[in-house]
C-alpha cells in the first residue's frame, strides 16, 4: 500500500514539475501564465481525487478479502482443535 502512495505521490510531482516547466518556457503573457497555471492546478486536484476515490475503494475491497481469509483461516483452526480434541470423531466424518 505504501509503494502505491509513492508512486502516486511521484506521479504528481513529476506532473507539477513538467507543466510547470512547460509553462515558464512557453511565449506568453504572464496573464496567460497565471491561467494556464491556474487550469493545470484544477485539472490536478480533479486527477487527485478521482485516484483518492479509487484508492479508497481497493482499500474497502481488499479490507472484505482480508476479512473473508482471516474468517476462513478461523474456521480452520476451530476444525483442527476439534480433531486434535476428539481424534476419533474426526475420523469417522
């Protein structure tokens, strides 16, 4: 989950930088730089949150897989102590 963050925090500082640099470079009023700087934060923050949404919902799908596997390991463990208990039931299911 960590690397995730990272590489999504890299994502965008890479993406600030280079439109950034695009803009600094490009032959045009600063008026027009300052929109263009504007625009590009608020696609940004659009981009931001539509991958905090998805983030947010792998995490709710992972959490119920996590869960379904710490139930099912539970269950094993209950019918192991069963038949480690009652060795003689165990054999005749």
């Amino acid at each position: 989950m960590k690397s995730v963050g990272n590489f999504i925090g890299g994502l965008f500082v890479g993406a600030a930088l280079g439109a950034t640099l695009a803009l600094l470079y490009a032959p045009q009023t600063g008026d027009d730089t300052r929109k263009d700087i504007r625009k590009k934060i608020n696609e940004l923050e659009d981009e931001l949150e539509s991958l905090r949404l998805k983030l947010k919902e792998k995490g709710g799908e992972m959490k119920d897989e996590l869960k379904k596997k710490i139930q099912e390991v539970e269950e094993r463990i209950e019918r192991l102590v069963e038949e480690y208990k009652n060795p003689t039931k165990a054999k005749s299911k």
